[in-house]
C-alpha cells in the first residue's frame, strides 16, 4: 500500500534551492556526520502533512535507509527470513531479496533489522543480527553470502546494531562483545575474508558491548578505520587491521555496565566520544603512534553526553541529542557549550540519532514523534510532529526530500 501526492513548482527565474546530489551511502551520510549542506527541507511532517508518499512495510526493522541515486534501500524481515528491499525515488517497490532466517529483537525499540546497509554505488552490503551477511548488486541479485556465526557466540545483551562499513577495498565488520569481539575485512566483490583482528580488553561487566559503527578516517595520508568499544578507542590500519593508536581511560572507577551504543564521530582531527552510559563526553586528537591516551585527550566533560543517540556534526560545531530530549551544540576543540537547550519534555526517550539538514536539526523520538529546531544562530523550536507509529531510524536528507523510516511505514516528506 502506497499514497503518493504530487507537488509541481515551476521557478520564475534561475534555481532556489538546488537539489544536492542523491546519495546518503551509510547509516550517517556519506562522511558519517550525520548532517547535510544546503538543501530546503520541511519542518511540518506527518502521515498527510508534506506527504510526497509513504509505503507501507512487510516487517518491521529499524534500519536507517541509505540512497544512491534514483534507489532507496533498507532492511526488513520478511516472512521470518532477513531481506534487503530496494525502491525507486518515488516510492514503488522494485525488489526484495531474502538472505536468510531472521534472528528477531527483544527489545521493543529493536529489531533483527537494525544495522543498516551500505553502497559504494556498484554493490550492497548488508548484515544483520542473525550474522546473516550478504553482497547484493542494484537489481537485488545475491553476488555472494555468509553467515559469521563462526566468529563465536552472540553475547550482547541487547539487539546486534553495528553496520558495516566500506574502504576502497573492503566491506569492514565490527563484531564487538564479551571476550569475543573482532574486527574482519571483506573483499567486496567475493566475500573472502583478507584480513581479521582479535579486539578484546578485559573490562567490568558488560564494558566491552559495544553497539557502535566504525568510521573510516585517513592516518599520515592512508585509509584507516576508528573504532569504539571496550573501553578503547582505537585506529586500524585499513591494509591489515594492526592498530595505529589507542587511547582508553574512559572508564576510570571501573563500573559495571558502562556498554557503548551511540557511536563516536569525527569533527575536524577530533574524535568525540560519547561514555558512562551518556554522562560523559570526551575529545581526543586524532593521530600519533601507540598508546595516546595521555597525548590526545583534549577535554572531559561529565555533565552532557548521549547514551543511544550517535551526535551529529555541522559546520565546525557538534550537535548532543541527549536521551531526554536536552541538545548541546558544543566546540570539538574545546568541549565547551556554544549553547545549551532543549526540546519540550516528555516521557518517551531518543532512540534514533540527530539529522542536520540545511539549518534544521531533525530529532526522532521513540514514540514517533519528530522534533525540529533550526540551530542556525542557537536553538529555536519549531515543530513537533507525530508520524503515528514508532520512530527508531534516522532521518536521511537527499535532494530536498526527507526519508523516515518508521516502524510501519517508509515516508517521504518535501515543501
């Protein structure tokens, strides 16, 4: 089922707004930001209120969905089995593949779909809770699969949400739990494991689950992958998996239950990341050789943070979404606060993680309603929309249309 509205605007003179290029690759965007230049995207939204069209869905998944070019993909279940599905631009189901038997979520604001997939523009790599990993090419054609049940037994407590990642080379999997954790290379165009890393550090309980999705930086010129868990933050060679640098400290009480799940991101040379269970947050410099922890660490704070929302970045400044709805547009250099606001209370949580599109910061909570303040000089509050079914997806921003991926429904929403 599928309700399309259609909107025509025929500019008097020249372009407003230029449409950006369609593409929104992985889970934050094509420089894992979070965030989009330019663009005119609305602030009003619903199942009917700037409605482009919405389709329905087979199962439900909380995958954020990517875009590249005139496709749109996502994860979702299917009949008991894990699928991709791939629609065109204007919301017409082109595809479903099914990779294998669903491994489905406990918890209610998680799925077996939760990772979502990513593209270089010639192939689709998608995983999922039940280890089921596949290469997909544009028309849904399975180049190759796995299962990566081998690399040991599942013990995260909660729903398995790391998406993979690309290099020039390789599709790059983070695997992180309790004494079992690996990071493993791909080739993309096979599936052949090149290169695997043993990544385990003893923690307190639970210390080393570890939710996050690694980010490919660049280290003296070459491709190198960040990654954030256990209690480290650490950077690979992209070549062979061997660590570059590591800093660690952030956990210096040894507590208990101090599990990662909003990821880390980069702003600038600075790595900022979110800890304690979202009560901490630190900034490291990025780069070096061996153990940085005293070098890097630019700044601690423990009066902000995020536990499951991942910070987005935007011209120069990081954007906090804390789980109760309080934003923080803090310096990354500094860690101190440009400001500090919040959107209207309520008793529901943030699950999905911040989109800035243009000027606008995009908040889904997980009752389903969206959040939106224009952060271009502070924070102004402008609307507050319920989408009437779960939100746990973020919102993806391409060429002035904005996707939501609800627990029911895929939406597309422009002015």
């Amino acid at each position: 089922m599928k309700t399309k509205i259609f909107l025509l605007l025929f500019p008097i003179c020249g372009v407003l707004n230029a449409a950006p290029e369609k593409h929104w690759p992985a889970w934050r965007g094509p420089d894992s930001s979070g965030s989009s230049e330019g663009g005119s995207y609305p602030t009003k939204l619903s199942g009917t209120e700037n409605l482009i069209w919405k389709a329905l869905l087979p199962g439900k998944g909380c995958s954020t969905p990517i875009v590249w070019g005139e496709r749109i993909l996502l994860t979702c279940p299917v009949d008991g089995k894990d699928a991709v599905l791939g629609y065109d631009w204007e919301g017409e189901k082109l595809w479903q593949t099914t990779i294998g038997p669903e491994r489905k979520g406990k918890h209610r604001n998680g799925s077996g779909s939760n990772p979502s997939v990513v593209t270089d523009g010639e192939s689709i790599f998608s995983l999922f809770k039940s280890k089921n990993f596949a290469g997909l090419d544009f028309d849904g054609k399975v180049l190759w699969q796995t299962n990566l049940s081998e690399y040991g037994k599942d013990s995260l407590y909660w729903d398995f949400g790391t998406s993979p990642i690309l290099t020039k080379k390789h599709v790059i999997v983070a695997l992180m739990r309790e004494r079992n954790s690996w990071l493993i290379a791909f080739e993309k165009g096979s599936g052949k494991v090149d290169w695997k890393v043993e990544r385990n550090y003893q923690t307190p309980r639970e210390g080393d689950h570890s939710y996050a999705t690694p980010i490919l930086i660049k280290h003296q010129g070459k491709e190198a992958i960040l990654v954030w868990g256990a209690e480290r933050l650490t950077a690979h060679s992209a070549e062979d998996g061997s660590i570059l640098w590591i800093s660690s400290g952030f956990n210096p009480k040894k507590k208990n239950n101090w599990v990662v799940v909003g990821s880390h991101l980069v702003a600038g040379d600075v790595a900022i990341v979110p800890y304690g269970r979202g009560s901490h947050l630190a900034g490291i410099r990025m780069g070096g050789k061996g153990d940085v922890t005293e070098s890097n660490r630019l700044w601690t704070r423990t009066d902000t943070g995020s536990f499951v929302p991942t910070p987005a970045v935007a011209d120069g400044k990081v954007y906090v979404l804390r789980d109760r709805g309080e934003v923080h547009c803090i310096d990354p250099k500094t860690g101190k606060s440009h400001w500090e606001d919040a959107f209207p209370k309520s008793s529901s949580s943030y699950y999905g993680s911040p989109t800035i599109a243009g000027s606008k910061l995009y908040a889904p909570r997980e009752d389903g309603v969206i959040l939106v303040a224009d952060v271009s000089n502070g924070f102004r509050f402008l609307a507050e929309n319920d989408m009437g079914e779960r939100v746990i997806a973020s919102p993806v921003p391409v060429a002035n249309r904005l996707l939501i991926r609800g627990e029911k429904h895929l939406f597309c929403l422009g002015e």
